[in-house]
C-alpha cells in the first residue's frame, strides 16, 4: 500500500506541473482549450524535450484553431530552433499584421521576429527590430536578452555591455565578477580584429571590475608582450597563476618565453615551485618545471619532475617525449627508443577545446566561441 501511495503522489505532482506550465504559458484572456487538445499535446512535447511532436502537435493546433495566437508563436520558434528561420519569420510576422494582441503577446511575437532576423543574418533589419523593442519595453525590461542577442551580432559591444549591465542589475545584484566577463569577452573580440587600443581598455575596464578576472589578466599581458612591455606581461601572468593555480597552464609557456629571454632561471623555478605548493597535481607546471631543469642541463632532476607528471597524468605524450630528450642527452638511446614509443601511445590522448554548441575546436583558449559566441568555460586543472 505505501508504494502505491508513492506512486500516486509522484502522478500528482507531474500532472501539476504540467498543468501549471499550461497555465503559464497562455494568457489569461486566451480561449480555453479542451482537454488532449492537439495545443495541449503540444506543450506536454515541449515540456519532455520532444520538439519535433512539438511542432507536429502545434501545427494541428492551428489548423484547427488559426485564431490561437500562442500555438503560432511557440511554432516559428521551435522552428527557428530547427534551422527554419524563414518559415519561423513568416510565422512571427504574419502574426505581427494582426491586431489586438495582448502586451504579452505583442512581446513574444517581437521578440520571436528579432531572433528570426539574426538567424537569418538579417543583422541591420534585427537591430531595427530590436531598437523598436527596446524602447516599447524600456520601463519592464522584459525583452532585454534578446535586445542583447541583436546588439551581439550586429557588433555592437558597447551598447551590449549596457544591456548586459542592466541585466545584472536587475537578476543578480553586485554582480562584478559577471560584468568583467563579459568586459573581457568584448576585448578579446577587438583584440581578434586588430583592434588593440580598444581590446586594451576593455581588458583594464575588466579588471577595475574584478582584479583577479583570468581572462583580463592572460590577454592584457599578451598585448604588453608583443608591445615590447614583458615586465608588465610577466606581473600580469604571474598574478594569473596565484590567483588561479588551477589555470596556470594558460601562462606557463608564456612565462617560459619572457623569462627565457632573461636568463632568468632561477626565478622560473621559484615560480614553479610556488605554483605546485598551489596545486601539486598539476602535470603541466611538473612539465614545465622540467623543461626549466633540461634547459639547465640538469637531467636528474629532469627525470623526477617527468615521473611526477606521469604519475599523475599516465598517457601524457608531451612528458614521454620530454624523456626521450632526458634519454638521449645522457646517451641512452634504448631509453630514448622506449619512452618514443610510449610518447606515440600517448598522442590521440592529447586534446583541443572544443565549443559545446557548435562543435569548433580551437587550439587557443578564447572565452567564447568566435563562431556561435557561446561561452567556454575555462580549462582548469584539477
């Protein structure tokens, strides 16, 4: 009996769900619609994550009913959803010639419109659309991520940093540490189109917001590098890697190259050795580490260092092929010969980031995709 009970409750409460989920998303002054209705098939779809019965089930809504309003919207945007944002945006401005639509409504049907028009690269038309939007929803702030979606495409990252910045205030409070990266985000998109100056004062516009921000710091010390600057760069980096030791990797080729230059070695191993006190299982700073010892010439301590990160890190072809240099400056080439074969097993264990929406790889951290403009989160070490 109490496992029948059990059962009965769990009922209850899905079935309340979905009928809360119905009720919420229809307006109060809409139509009733009758119990398995195709409309009522539809937003149960949608709540299982079924999108195609969703749309199937949409589309007989409005065959039977052409005046449902709420089936047509939620239609073009599943649509949109699918890749067919042509028919999404006929939908959504078929429905925009009509009158008498609620507030809500009115709000939904142009906010489906906007995202059509980005969708199908229409970004001058979306941007319009979204200015219109804006300003009939300046006083709720209703529309604000999809204004926001429309200022992103177009380009427009200041006026975006504004939306981003209203929409913090409202949701989240004191929220620096979100504003400073999406500041730093901005930069990394001028700094990808050459513009340094402006990817520069976002950087530092960052890290007024949050001055530990990873991001601001990694990339702000790149343009001071290549700008002949690398005391700056080396601060920058080595603030990077105290306050985040599980992505110090992100710095420690960098700090390799500026200190090399140098001759500053003895500083590098500090560094390091500070940065394992941080996180010791971290195989990249061991790796480093060792690079700095064979550099030395120093090939014991080369050897720990490359057994350390193996132990952590078993498959790691970079510290087999570091051993293999071990091997051969000692002139073992047998040695040499086994860690070679060890380091090629290793190889399709090696890996690129990779966008969660799109798919693209790339070989450089960028905190959102230079494609889709997800965000990425940033590849830490455990």
């Amino acid at each position: 009996m109490p496992d029948v009970l059990a059962v009965l409750a769990v009922a209850g409460v899905l079935g309340a769900i979905g009928y809360a989920a119905w009720i919420l998303s229809r307006d109060t002054s809409g139509p009733k619609v009758p119990t398995d209705s195709p409309y009522e098939r539809a937003l149960v779809a949608l709540l299982a994550g079924d999108r195609d019965e969703a749309i199937h089930a949409f589309a007989d809504a409005v065959r039977l009913d052409s005046n449902n309003v709420d089936a047509y919207i939620h239609l073009g945007n599943l649509l949109r959803e699918k890749g067919e944002a042509v028919r999404a945006y006929r939908i959504h401005r078929e429905l925009m010639a009509r009158a008498g639509h609620s507030p809500s409504r009115a709000r939904a049907i142009r906010e489906g419109l906007v995202l059509d028009l980005i969708a199908t690269g229409r970004i001058a038309e979306a941007l319009e659309a979204a200015t219109e939007l804006r300003h009939a929803e300046r006083k709720s702030g209703h529309s604000l991520r999809v204004i926001l979606k429309a200022y992103e495409a177009a380009g427009e990252w200041e006026r975006a940093y504004e939306i981003r910045a209203e929409l913090a205030k409202q949701h989240e409070g004191r929220a620096s540490g979100i504003l400073a990266r999406y500041r730093a985000s901005i930069g990394e998109m001028h700094l990808r189109q050459g513009a340094v100056e402006e990817a520069k004062k976002s950087f530092k516009g960052a890290l007024k917001l949050d001055r530990q921000h990873p991001v601001a710091l990694l990339r702000l010390g790149d343009i001071y590098y290549t700008s002949g600057h690398a005391e700056r760069a080396i601060l920058l980096w080595k603030g990077l890697a105290t306050a985040h030791p599980e992505a110090a990797h992100l710095v420690l080729r960098r700090l390799e190259a500026a200190e090399f230059e140098r001759g500053r070695f003895s500083e590098m191993e500090q560094t390091y050795e500070e940065l394992l006190g941080h996180n010791p299982r971290d195989a990249r700073v061991h790796l480093a580490l060792a690079r700095l010892h064979l550099k030395r010439e120093n090939l014991d301590e080369a050897e720990r260092t490359l057994r350390s990160a193996l132990e952590i890190e078993p498959a790691s072809a970079a510290a087999r092929l570091l051993l293999v240099q071990v091997q051969r400056q000692r002139g073992d080439l047998s040695g040499a010969l086994d860690e070679v074969e060890s380091a090629l097993r290793g190889l399709d264990e090696e890996t690129h980031i990779a966008c969660g929406r799109c798919g693209r790889r790339q070989e450089e951290y960028w905190s959102r995709c230079p494609s889709c403009l997800a965000w990425i989160p940033l590849p830490t070490v455990a």
